[in-house]
C-alpha cells in the first residue's frame, strides 16, 4: 500500500480531517481527469468523472459535518500530504478516448483502494470512537464500489471512439 500510515496516535479528530483530505484529494482528481475527456472530446467519460467528484464532494462534507458536530472549529492538526493517492485515482489512470466502462473501471480500483485502506486502519485501531468511524468509512466504500458495479453492468464494455477520428490532418511546414 503506498500510504502507510501510523494510526497508533491518531485522535479521532484527526481521522475525520485526514478522511476529509482523503475524499478531497479524490474529486480533485476526479475534476482533472473531467477537464482532460473534455479536451479529447470523450464527453461520457467526462460525465461519469464529474459524477464522481460530486460524489466524493458529497462524502467529503458529510464526514466535515460529523467533525464539526463533535469538534466544533477546533484547529486541524494533521497534514494532506501524508494521505497522498489514498482513494484518488492515479494520475496515469486518465486515457485519451476513454470508454465510460474504461472510467468505471477507474473508479472501481480508486473505491477498493479506499476500501483497503480503511480496512487497514480497522486491524491496527483499538480506540472504539476510531473503529467505528473506520467501520463506516469502509462501509460507504463498498456501497460506493456496489454503485460502480452496477453502473458497469449498464455501459457496453468496448468503446465508441476510434482514436483516428481525432487526429489533426498533416500541416505545411
């Protein structure tokens, strides 16, 4: 796992503001990979990543709320930068002429991820408030992998785009 993180002295606080810079850190890239189908003119592969970072926008303030409900504006103490590419797809995941199922295929990998992460944090926490924060984490990363899945199951599997269509005709030099 490329994040491997000490959760031994992790406050719950913490664990709910990295969770946030984990779900932030996602439809951020989400966002990039939208903005790159754009500009290769895949528009349903641009859809499905703007649905995604939605998805993880929605996620991201539902965990910022139960934060703020038990901690209030208390100071954020932890950094981003430990948390790197913990559910966000990798940047070398985003292909020219991708198929919507190509973008699904994206997203299940960055939701099992996230699932493995989580479940990671689950085998090293002792603290209850921890275990069952991490419990639920892992459990929305599954409903977010069932969503994935059955989203897959609704988009054929090749795509429509023949990379040729969009190759810029020779110039004069």
């Amino acid at each position: 796992m490329a994040n491997e993180f000490d959760f031994s002295s992790l406050s719950l606080r913490d664990a709910l503001d990295l969770a946030v810079f984990i779900e932030e850190e996602a439809k951020e890239r989400y966002d990039d990979f939208a903005a790159q189908m754009d500009a290769h003119h895949t528009p349903d592969a641009a859809k499905f990543f703007r649905l995604m970072a939605a998805n993880e926008l929605k996620h991201a303030e539902r965990i910022s709320a139960k934060r703020n409900e038990r901690f209030g504006d208390e100071p954020i103490t932890v950094s981003r930068s430990v948390i790197f590419d913990v559910e966000a797809p990798e940047f070398d995941q985003a292909r020219a002429f991708m198929s919507p199922h190509q973008a699904l295929e994206v997203a299940l990998e960055s939701e099992t991820k996230a699932r493995e992460f989580y479940e990671g944090a689950l085998a090293t926490v002792e603290d209850s408030d921890l275990r069952e924060l991490f419990a639920w984490l892992r459990d929305e990363e599954i409903d977010h992998q069932r969503m994935v899945r059955e989203l897959m199951a609704k988009v054929p599997t090749g795509g429509t785009l023949d990379p040729d269509d969009f190759v810029d005709p020779p110039t004069a030099q």
